[in-house]
C-alpha cells in the first residue's frame, strides 16, 4: 500500500471522526438506503461478543474461502491500516477500491440538503461499515462474516433482519460506560444480533447473560446450538482439536481456541444443512491456514522472540495469562491502557510475583498515564520485581531488553490493540 494513498484514506476518513462514537441505527439506515441498500444483496454471518469476535470472524473466513466461497469479512479495530477492515477472501480492500468508495460515499452525503442537521451525518465508524457492505455487494460476495463493533442492537453493521446465523461468542464486563453497568445489561445490548426465527450459536456465557440471550432466542423462535469447547488432541506432535467428529489443527494460540473453534465449525454445520457445500477437508485446511494478528501472535523484534496481545479487558486478560502461565517463564510486561478500561482488574489478572512491568502511553489515543498504571501495579502486585516507566513503547521494548539480558523472561507487550498497531506499523513487516 503505498503511503500517499493511505493518508487520502485517512483525509477521507478524518471528518466524521468528529462525530465520535455514536450508537443508533438512524444514521446508518438513511446512509445505506441513499447507497441502494447494499446490505439487503449480501448474505451475512453476524458475531458479537465481547472476546473471541476476531478470532470466530477469521476461522469462518478462512473455512469458507477454502471451500470456494467468495467471502467477504468486516472488522474492527484495524491495527495498521484501514484496508484491514474489509477483505475477500483474505486480502485486503486495495487502497484504490478504497479511496473510490470513500470519495463515494462523501459525494452521496454531500448531495443531502444543505440544512440537515448535524445528527443525521453519520459517524467515521458508520461510514467504513457502509464502505464494506457497499464493496461486498459490488463485488457480489456469496457471504461476509461481519463482526460488530460496539455491542450489537444499536451497533452499524446491525442493519438487517435475516442473517444466516448470528452468533454470540462471550459476554464480560466491557464497555460498561455505554452498554450498562450489569451483565444482563451488557448481554440485552449483544443480543440485539438474534433476529426472529434465525440461527444463533452461543458460546459459553456468564449464568447472568446467558439467562438474557435466552430468553431473546425464547422470545423470536430462533434455533440455537449452545457451544461445548472443543477436545485438544496431539497430532504429529502439533496442537489439533477435535470437534462434532472433525480432527483439525489450532493454527491460533492459547485454550480459549477450543471454544472459538468450535463456535465457528457449529456455525459451519448450520450452513451445511442449508445446503452450503462445505466439507470436512475445506475446514480442516480452513483452520490450518486461519490468522489473526495481533492475538497471542510472536513476533521476532532485535533478534528476540515477543509476545504480543491485544488484551484489553480482563476476561482477555485472563486468556493471556494463561497462556504465558504454559510457558513456565516469568514475564516482563510492557504495557499501556486507555483511560476507559479496568486498569486494576487487568493488572491484577495479568501480574504476578516475580514479573518485571514498564507501563508506557498509547499513541494518539486517550491514554492513562503510565505513573497512574504504576500506582495501581504497586498496590495491586507490591511483589513485582521492577517497575519502570517509558515515555514511548520502542524506548520501553529497550528498558525490557536491558531488563531481561541474563534472564529467560518472556517480554509481552498488551494492554491495547492500538498499542499494538503502533507496535506493528513500525517495525519491518514479518
């Protein structure tokens, strides 16, 4: 992608960022229909959740692409660049096709009344959702696997009654200054994807959510498949699973996989018995060549091996540590945290004695002040074995090299998709 080309996505993009976030149907609706509704040409998977979307949205991408469907896929955030949010097929929306839709778009908004009032423009995340409908029923997809941005009943890409299955991957405390302060708050907000007499597929929910999403399936006469975790197997001395009688390999890191996976070979099944020809070799190849970066991904960084994860809640949180828990090391954690996010849960859940912590700000983003984070690390964890602050990440990644150069100690950097984006869009491509 060449870079001139970016930053017009980015001056396309800039304007309605001014809008903020913005939860309502309203804006997106009159949008969609002054495009032609494109979303009423695609047939869709919709995935809410509050962890797991990433990773559910890539499994079935990959599945149904290796079975020979034209598969269309939405998501969000991107790390590095916008083009990361809509794809077929795997490869990225090019910058051109990008750029053409945009200009499109602010040509169609441009031709409303010069009176409107500002509440009916639509919002930067209302305007890249309608981009990827409109880009997937051009390139007249045979389905997109679109994952919600912000809970699910008021969030953009929740503009159609009839998808092909909607599925629930995990409710926890998230975005709570928004969705509600309960889970059963939370979980009514997800739930808003079931729609009446579609499939859904459940994953594993707190006793508090998963009564709420119940009773909504209950309510609309939907079928429902509720998600056991798959079975890890050893096969050729490489991790697989085994699920409804399928053995395939987890190309993903960490157990949480054995719950993904399965929610999206469940998913798979409902398309098989509506007739989609999908057979077991095209989800065992789809699996082994699924990835999701920025997820318990390694990546080689000054001739070391890093790990890095987007955990930015504490249920990710505990996914994380117990993958580092496998790794029989202790862990130099570098760090950094928006200001919405549950900075004591997270560290709590994350440290343990022993670990070493630099906190350092995330860029360009509402960040909390590493010393703030190291107040409460101390209080939380007053057994670390050092805790530093870095004014920026590479300076921090540093202070972890110095810190760790006699020690086996894994170096993590979490605590924010946009830190790892920041993280991944300056260093050489791997």
């Amino acid at each position: 992608m060449v870079a001139n080309k970016q930053g017009e996505i980015t001056d396309l993009l800039q304007p309605f960022q001014r809008f903020g976030i913005n939860l309502g149907l309203v804006r997106i609706k009159k949008l969609l229909a002054e495009l032609g509704n494109p979303q009423e040409k695609v047939p869709f998977i919709h995935v809410a959740g509050t962890n797991g979307k990433g990773s559910v949205c890539a499994y079935l991408s990959s599945i149904l692409t290796e079975a020979g469907y034209k598969t269309g896929r939405f998501i969000s955030p991107h790390l590095i660049s916008w083009n990361e949010r809509i794809s077929i097929n795997n490869q990225y929306i090019g910058d051109d096709d990008l750029i053409k839709i945009l200009h499109h778009i602010k040509e169609i908004i441009a031709l409303r009344p010069a009176d409107s009032p500002p509440e009916e423009y639509p919002t930067q995340f209302e305007v890249i959702t309608a981009a990827s409908w409109l880009y997937f029923a051009q390139c007249q997809v045979d389905v997109a696997v679109m994952e919600v941005g912000l809970g699910g009943r008021l969030d953009a890409t929740n503009v159609s009654d009839r998808p092909l299955a909607s599925i629930i991957t995990s409710i926890s405390r998230e975005h709570w200054q928004r969705l509600g302060d309960t889970l059963a708050k939370i979980a009514t907000e997800k739930a808003g994807v079931i729609k009446q007499g579609c499939p859904v597929v459940v994953g594993k929910l707190p006793p508090e959510a998963h009564e709420v999403v119940m009773e909504k399936i209950k309510t609309l006469q939907c079928p429902y498949i509720l998600i056991e975790p798959a079975q890890k197997i050893t096969k050729n001395q490489q991790p697989w699973a085994t699920h409804q009688g399928i053995e395939y390999p987890l190309s993903l890191n960490g157990d949480i996989q054995l719950h993904n996976s399965a929610i999206a070979i469940a998913t798979i099944q409902i398309l098989i018995n509506k007739g989609w020809h999908i057979n077991n070799q095209a989800i065992i190849e789809g699996m082994k060549k699924t990835r999701w970066q920025g997820r318990l991904q390694w990546i080689k960084w000054q001739n070391k091996s890093i790990l890095i994860d987007g955990a930015h809640n504490v249920d990710s949180a505990k996914i994380l540590r117990n993958y580092v828990d496998t790794l029989d090391k202790k862990t130099t954690w570098v760090m950094g945290m928006l200001s919405t996010k549950d900075h004591q849960g997270i560290l709590k859940t994350l440290l343990k004695s022993g670990d070493q912590l630099i906190l350092v700000p995330v860029p360009d983003h509402s960040s909390t002040e590493p010393r703030e984070l190291a107040h409460i690390a101390q209080q939380t964890c007053p057994d670390l074995d050092k805790i530093q602050i870095a004014s920026e990440l590479f300076q921090g990644l540093n202070q972890a090299l110095t810190m760790t150069k006699n020690k086996a100690n894994t170096i993590v950097i979490c605590g924010s998709l946009y830190l790892l984006g920041y993280f991944l869009g300056n260093i050489p491509e791997t």
